[in-house]
C-alpha cells in the first residue's frame, strides 16, 4: 500500500470515527459504504441485507471459489473520552471497538480489486450490521439476497489490545466464546412495607440465586468444560419505602468455550431459577439475549491465513485458546470455511469498549495486506 493510499484511508476512518451509528441504526454508515464501492467499480452491490447490510461482489466471470471479506458496521452506546481532533460528534456514541478501521481496511480491499482484479471465482465485500447484540450475522446470512453471494470461504479480523501492534494472532479450532444474555424475572406479591408477611416477596430468592447463578460458571481454564457466570444487573421492587417488593429481575452472561456447554450451562442456570422460585412460592419468567454462539475457526482458512501473513512478512503465533469475548463472525462458518483472526493493537493500548479506546491507524495497512493476499491465494 502506497503511503497516499493510506493516508486516504485513514482520513476516511477518522471520519468515519465521527460519526458513529449503533446496532441496527447503521442506515448512514451503510450508505456511505454503497457510494464508496460503487465508485471502486464493484459488479453489483447489495443493500438492505439484514437490516442496513452491504454486500460488494468483485466477479471474474470465471469459475472458482467465492471469498468473504467481512467488516461491521455499528458504534457503541458509550461516550467516547479520547482526546485525539476526531472524536465522536454523536453524544452518548462511540466507535469504540475499532468497526471504523474494519470498515476502513475493507475499503482498501475494495480499492485493491478495483485495481487488479479476481483472476476466478468471486471476492465478495461484507459490511455487516449489528455486530455488538450477535443480530447482525444471523440477520444478514437469513436475509433471501444472501443466496446470491453464498461464500466458499469467509475471513474477517478484529484488533486486539494487549497483543503486539501489527501482530497477528491465529487460533486453531475455537476462536470466541459463546455467550448469551439471561434474564430471569420473579413474580410474587406486593405489599406495605409495615405487613410484608401480607406479601409475598422475591428478595430472599432474589439474593440465594445471585450466589448460586455466580458459583454455577466461575471461570478458569479455557477448556472444553469452561464456564463463567457473570451477573451484570439486577433490580428488586420498586425505589420506595412504603412497598415490600413483589418482583424481582436478575441479568446475568453466560460464556463458555462450546455450543454444548453452553446448552449444558442453560439447563444448570435455569433449573436454579426454577428451584428457588418454587421454594418461595413465586412465578419465573427465563428469556435470552444477545445470544452469540461460539465461532469455530476452519483448519484449511487457518492455513490460508497463516501463508498469507507469512508471505506479506506480518509477524504472527498460532493458538488453542479463544478468546473469552464473543463474535457473532461464527453464524459465517454454516456453509462455508471461515477464519477470524486476531491483529495486534498494542501491549499498552487502551481496551476494547473503554471510553479512551481508539484505533490504531497503522494497522489499516496491515489488514489489507493479510486480506488481499488471502485472496489472491485463491481468486488469483
């Protein structure tokens, strides 16, 4: 990449960076997106793909594979305190896990293709929403224009603070964990604050399944039997003095390394809902959220990516263990081969949905590299 070239992708993430979108709210970003590839020349783009999805196909009119190169779209809810001229111009948003340099990368695909295009087969641009809630990949891939672009293979990157900058990490097997968001409501009756026992009250259930949910996942090693517990909220009556509580609301994230753990980890968690309802004589109300499953790295996109860092000289370290965050990337890899891997953001850098967290700009260079020569090794 010559340096004019990144320059201008890094004024485009900084732009970008300004003007953060949240989960499923994506509609100007997207738009942005379609008028860019357009103007690189792209054989068709698609709009619309499950929600403000954006789908760019670079066609060789010649048989062979189609490869997926997939980015995010969506910001965060979260008020950005970095420092740097261009921070968030929305208050209360933030591109605050790097999406905006994913996307500026991906446009340096684009430009690539525009320049030397496929050889064979099809290179086809991903541009997802609502990465942040796990609907984007479920959406995209369930919405009837995803049969037209159906992937062979399917990479896609994310940044990686703590790791060396511009190094680049490769995880065999699992690559994210699967979590999801469980809600538990407890239902009894309300009463005054001076005869509770007229009432029937969720708070002692409430506080025994707070400790029993936590001691049911409690973390460790990143093995197949892995499980971590995490209440994230919880709300009990109503903030007044008059009323003995007569409902109850637990959240709590549920993770682990496999898709069948985690269905082991569900009936363990709801049975203890169960339990500690009946015990107190209360109704229970169980529903999910954010439900991620975990992503799977195929071996022969491993070895794709490992040749291509290799060949562009990009430092890397293969791996057996995932990562503990989740990535909705997985939903990729039903139907086709699929590798996400980690680039390095730097040891010292500021974490990923931190207030301060921006990304590093000279890792756009490094992403179109790896991406292009992943192509190249199978479009030509």
């Amino acid at each position: 990449m010559t340096p004019e070239t990144h320059a201008r992708l890094t004024r485009l993430r900084h732009d970008l960076h300004q003007h953060p979108e949240l989960s499923g709210d994506e509609r100007e970003t997207a738009a942005r997106m379609t008028e860019l590839l357009q103007g690189f020349g792209a054989d068709h783009v698609l709009t619309g793909l499950g929600g403000h999805g954006v789908a760019a196909v670079f066609d060789s009119g010649q048989a062979g594979p189609t490869v997926g190169i997939r980015c995010e779209l969506d910001g965060l809810p979260i008020q950005e305190l970095g420092t740097h001229p261009y921070v968030s111009k929305v208050p209360g948003k933030g591109h605050l896990c790097g999406h905006d340099g994913h996307m500026a990368m991906v446009l340096g695909v684009a430009e690539d293709l525009a320049h030397q295009r496929p050889v064979n087969g099809r290179v086809v641009l991903i541009f997802q929403p609502a990465e942040e809630t796990g609907q984007g990949a479920i959406a995209f891939r369930a919405d009837p224009q995803f049969a037209k672009i159906a992937p062979d293979y399917v990479f896609s990157l994310h940044n990686l603070p703590g790791l060396e900058l511009g190094a680049v990490e490769l995880c065999q097997g699992s690559a994210n964990c699967a979590s999801r968001g469980m809600k538990i409501i407890l239902t009894g009756k309300t009463s005054h604050a001076a005869a509770p026992q007229d009432g029937v009250s969720p708070a002692r259930a409430m506080s025994e399944l707070m400790l029993q949910l936590a001691g049911l996942g409690e973390g460790g090693a990143l093995d197949s039997d892995f499980a971590l517990t995490t209440v994230t909220h919880a709300r009990l009556g109503e903030p007044t003095f008059g009323v003995a509580p007569g409902q109850a609301e637990i959240w709590v994230t549920l993770r682990t390394v496999s898709d069948a753990r985690m269905q082991t980890l569900m009936t363990e968690a709801e049975a203890l809902a169960c339990r500690a309802a009946s015990a107190d004589s209360l109704e229970v109300e169980i529903t999910y959220d954010d439900v991620f499953e975990a992503c799977v790295n195929h071996s022969d996109a491993v070895s794709i990516i490992a040749t291509a860092c290799a060949d562009r000289g990009v430092p890397f370290h293969s791996t057996e263990t995932p990562q503990k965050f989740s990535e909705d990337f997985g939903q990729f890899g039903k139907g086709a081969k699929t590798a996400m891997f980690w680039l390095g953001s730097g040891q010292d850098h500021p974490q990923l949905h931190n207030p301060d967290y921006d990304f590093p700009d000279a890792l756009i260079s490094v992403g179109v590299d790896v991406f292009v020569a992943a192509i190249r090794s199978l479009n030509g």
